[in-house]
C-alpha cells in the first residue's frame, strides 16, 4: 500500500487554530422575539369610578386599535388578549377566572418597520415581561358540537362574494360568509365549543333566524337539561336537550341541511401556570 503524505507543518498550524477559534468562539444567541419600543400598561379605572371613566360598562367598554404605528386596548381583559397574543379561541384558554374579570388599559408603539403581522408575538413579548405569564400548551379533550352535514346533505346558497366574516342583529338574525365562520359564530352563544366538520370549503349566504333571547334562553335550557337528565352540559356528557322548534338553534342549523352533533374532540390548549394580576411598572 503506498504511503500517504503527512501535512507539513503549515496545514497543521492552520487546522489547530480553526479548531481552537470554534471552540473559543461564543455560541450564537437565538434572536430576540419581536417586542414593542415602548409601552404602558395600567389596570382599567373601576366601572364604579364614573368620573375616572363615564358611562363605562365592562359588557360594551373594549376598544381596539392595531396597527403598526399604535397598539392599544381600552379596558380589556386578560383572555381576549391571550386569544390575539396566541392565536387561539376563547375555549382553546385554560386559567384562573380572574383573566375574564380584571381589566387592562395597554397603549403600546412597535419598533419602525414593524408590520401588523408581528403584532401578535410582541404581544407575546409584553404579557410575559409585565405579567410573568408562564404558558405552556398541552391537548386536552373537550366536549364540543361537531358541526357535519345532515342526511340530506347541505342546502346552502353559494355566493362569489369573497367574504369570511359574520353578522348579528338583536332583531333575530345570524348570518355567516362561510361554514368555517358559521362554526365560529356558534361558538360565541352555545355552551361549548362548535367545530367545523362538514369538509365545505367555498363562499355562501348563510342566514340563521334566531334571536339572541331565543339564544339565551336555549343555553340556559341547556343547563337545567343537563342537570335533569343526569348529565353535564360542561362536560359534554348529556344529550342535546329538546327545545320548542322556535327557539331551537338546532332546528335552524338542520334547515341548512346541517347538524350539530355532542361530541368529545382532542383541542389544543394554553394553559396558563402562572400569571400576575398587578402588572410591572411601565
């Protein structure tokens, strides 16, 4: 076998030392998440103050602005902003009760140059640092309505309007751009979570009639039906209950050739560990 060249002594000075700079060189840090230039967060001024803030109600005071130059949220609670921070849904947030009922006043300026998509993970950032909110997110299963299409099959009205979103009047009228906002909908007014099963992809006019009295009503004939029937209406253990056809969101959703069916399903969820309610100075 031939004998192979040993490196001259130049190679080997030069190999020592790349090997001695990688290991004397300092790991790289992983880049910092997004965050707000500054920011100020204050606990909201009591409903009970009405000079400090008049004519508040924690029902209707919320206000949003989001946009690369300002963010800020007026008297809003903890779990709406974990919802935005996280993007999740309310259902999809596991935490102490005291998230829906302290209230926040948050007025915040994202660096130049930021856009509106990095909103949410400066969000993030702020929560974090001035309320020590420790998250974690693990899957737990929940009683939910899968939303799946009847026997029948659907009868819905396409549309070629591009249109995602949803409407509500206290008048008695529900209306939707999409099954998947339709399902998104449902889930503001039903006792649990309602989940796009159906697979219909597309635009519609979807159009409910159904009062938000009939709405409060059904959820509380929920509660007693679970109640009566041995069952859980919070855990998903009870069937659905049976409710005069006029008040029934049930009866509606069937006239669109669909069903709402009480199911359990594996969810991902936030679950908070730890969180203050005081946050740090500004």
């Amino acid at each position: 076998m031939p004998e192979l060249p040993l490196p001259n002594g130049e190679h080997v000075t030069i190999a020592l030392s790349c090997a001695l700079l990688a290991v004397l060189a300092p790991a790289q840090a992983p880049p910092k998440p997004p965050a707000f230039e500054v920011a100020s967060v204050k606990r909201a001024a009591p409903v009970s103050a009405p000079a400090a803030r008049p004519g508040a109600a924690r029902s209707t005071g919320l206000d949003l602005r989001e946009d690369p130059a300002t963010v800020s949220y007026t008297d809003y609670p903890l779990r709406p902003l974990l919802m935005k921070a996280y993007n999740v849904k309310r259902y999809q947030i596991a935490g102490p009760s005291w998230l829906d009922t302290e209230h926040y006043d948050i007025v915040a300026k994202p660096p130049d140059g930021a856009t509106r998509e990095q909103i949410p993970a400066m969000l993030q950032s702020l929560l974090v640092e001035r309320f020590q909110i420790a998250v974690r997110r693990e899957t737990r299963e929940q009683p939910v309505y899968a939303l799946i299409v009847g026997k029948n099959g659907p009868n819905l009205k396409k549309t070629d309007k591009p249109n995602d979103g949803v409407s509500f009047s206290t008048s008695g009228h529900l209306g939707a751009g999409s099954v998947g906002a339709l399902a998104n909908l449902l889930s503001s007014f039903m006792d649990r979570p309602v989940l796009d099963m159906t697979g219909i992809q597309g635009n519609f006019d979807i159009s409910l009639d159904v009062s938000m009295d009939d709405l409060i009503g059904l959820r509380r004939m929920m509660s007693t039906a679970g109640a009566q029937t041995g069952g859980d209406a919070a855990s998903g253990s009870g069937p659905a209950p049976e409710i005069s056809p006029q008040a029934s969101i049930f009866t509606a959703i069937q006239q669109l050739g669909l069903k709402l069916e009480p199911r359990k399903e594996p969810i991902e969820t936030i679950v908070i560990d730890k969180a203050e309610k005081v946050p740090t100075e500004n």
